[in-house]
C-alpha cells in the first residue's frame, strides 16, 4: 500500500494491501479500508465507515443453497470526495465500484458493488444503490431513497426523499414516490387521493 504526503489516518482505522491514498487525505478514526482500493487527493472519510468490503452477490446452488461469489475488484474514489460517518461502499465483483471526483456523501449510505457514481453529486443520508446501477453527473439523491440494480440515472437528476426508483432515468429527471414518477405527475396523484373521500360519497349516493 502506499499513504501519499500529507494524508491523516487517525485512531484504529485499517488500511489492506494494494490500497493507494493520495495527498492531503484524511482517513477519520476506526475507518476500514479493504484491499485494491484507491482513494484520491483531498477526501475526507470519516468514522466508522468501510471502504471495498465483499458485496451482496448471492448464486443458488443446485442444492438450493445460497453461496457468496468471489469479488476481486476494488474501489476507486476521486479526488475532493467526502464520504460520511458509517458508510458501506462494496468493491466490485469483476470490475470496480467507482466514486467520481467532487460527490458528496453523508452518513449512513450504501453503495453495492459494481456501483457507478458520477461528478459532484449530493446523497444523503441513509440512501442505498443496489449493485451495477449508474449514476451520471451532479445528480441529488435525498434521504432514505432506494435505488434496485442495474439501472442508469441521468445527470441532472434529482430523487426527491423517501422514492424508490425501479427504472432508470432520463436525464434532467425530478422524480419523487414509491415507485418514482415525474415529481409533477406525483403531486397530481397526491391531490385526487386527498379527494377521494369526497368521490366516494358523491358515487355512492
């Protein structure tokens, strides 16, 4: 593994083999790194997260058995990103999982393996991105949003809180509920059922 100049690693963090952390990085306390992860200049990870742990990749067996598959690929975060408390960023089965320069993330988030994430996006806390989905540039994902796998979200996206998203996405997407639909169709659907009751009075008398 190689720290570079200037990096912080502060009390009971783990640092695995194969792992590169670039200038003026600061690794915040009990932080784990795995192995074949890259970490690039100015990012701040702060504690309790870990970093290229094994994803969530389960084959039945002919005997109906659920079995891990092996995950030999890294992780790979650029330059300028914050990553939250408590965090668990998956490495790739094959491939590598991969955070773009400039995006920010807060606590509490998961991110499967093979996850793509662009520039400069924003997700708070306690989103979760199933393994192989993509997300393009400055997209905002808000709290307690999930996202199912292999989709792609469009740059200039944004996710309103509490949505999930079984489909992929356009870009310059405003998507909110579950399942996520055009923001504006939402609030539409909102207002009838808030009228239903009155509806239902007047076909029934």
């Amino acid at each position: 593994s190689i720290i570079s100049d200037n990096v912080s690693i502060h009390a009971g963090s783990y640092i695995g083999f194969n792992t590169l952390i670039k200038k003026n990085s600061e690794i915040c306390a009990n932080v784990s790194i795995h192995e074949n992860v890259i970490i690039g200049e100015n990012c701040r990870i702060d504690s309790g997260t870990v970093i290229g742990s094994e994803g969530f990749g389960i084959i039945s067996s002919t005997h109906n058995n659920n079995c891990n598959i092996p995950h030999v690929g890294g992780v790979i975060i650029g330059n300028y990103v914050t990553i939250g408390s408590n965090c668990s960023i998956d490495r790739g089965t094959i491939n590598n999982t991969i955070i773009s320069e400039f995006t920010k993330l807060d606590n509490l988030i998961q991110i499967g393996h093979n996850v793509q994430i662009g520039r400069n996006c924003l997700i708070a806390s306690q989103v979760g991105i199933a393994g192989s989905t993509t997300v393009g540039d400055n997209v905002i994902i808000a709290g307690q949003v999930g996202i199912i796998d292999h989709l792609n979200i469009g740059d200039n996206t944004t996710i309103a809180v509490k949505s999930c998203v079984y489909k992929s996405l356009p870009e310059n997407s405003f998507v909110s509920g579950i399942p996520a639909v055009n923001h504006l169709d939402k609030l539409k659907q909102d207002a009838i059922l808030k009228r239903l009751p009155l509806i239902y009075k007047k076909i029934k008398k």
